[in-house]
C-alpha cells in the first residue's frame, strides 16, 4: 500500500520547519528531473512555498518538467556575478507557490564559489522546503 505524499509529510510538520532535499544520481536520463519536479509540484499542492533549484550542468531540463520556456535569468548568471542575489534568479512557475532556480547550458567552467552558494542559505530561510536537482 502507497501512501500519498500528504499522508508522509502533514502539514503541521511542514510549517514548522524547512527543509532541503536533493535529488541526485550517477547517471543521467533516471528520472531525477521528473521526480524533482513531482515532489515539488505536490509540496506547493500542499501549501508549501517551494523552491527547486536546478544544479545539473550537463542537461539542465527542470524547467521543461515545469512545461516552462527557457527562464531569462538562470543560476549561470548568479554563479557568473551577472546577478547579485539568488532572488534576481528565481523565477515564478505555472504552479502557485512554486519557484524556480533555472539552469541554463553549456556547463559552467567553475561552478564552485563558495561565497555565492552560501547565499542559498538566504533563500532556505525564506521557503518551506528546497529541492536541488544535480547531475
């Protein structure tokens, strides 16, 4: 018997606390944008303000599971300083409290740098649950 994911995660719960859940695997074409963009789509059905963020930078797809067009501003362009905040990045998606941290191709020559990562922090303390999709 499956439970739903209401069922596993209250609401109760899910008011009190935030959270961030990654969603990784060893190779690609498995399903990790698909399950990223399912959980999401259920915890904002639940009233949860969601945050999914999109770090693969071989096939960045996340926001085509979203049925959304290519975001102007991506997480490329917070990496790469031509944004100065995650906040210029987020974008609003069909599904009302769920946002999107986009990703754009080709891969990013050097995708670390801790400084702007730390600024994910910023954005856990303003939503209820973050989902970070990778390669």
């Amino acid at each position: 018997m499956s439970a739903s994911l209401s069922e596993v995660v209250p609401m109760a719960a899910a008011r009190s606390r935030r959270e961030i859940w990654a969603v990784g695997g060893g190779k690609g074409g498995i399903g990790k944008s698909f399950i990223t963009a399912s959980l999401g789509w259920e915890l904002a059905g639940m009233g949860r303000r969601v945050v999914l963020v999109d770090a693969d930078l071989g096939g960045a797809n996340l926001h085509l599971q979203l049925g959304m067009p290519k975001p102007a501003r991506t997480l490329g362009d917070f990496i790469q300083r031509r944004a100065s905040s995650l906040e210029e990045v987020l974008t609003d998606t069909p599904v009302p409290g769920l946002r999107l941290v986009a990703r754009r191709q080709p891969r990013v020559r050097r995708a670390h740098r801790g400084d702007r990562l730390d600024s994910f922090e910023l954005v856990r303390e303003r939503v209820d649950a973050c989902g970070a999709q990778s390669i």
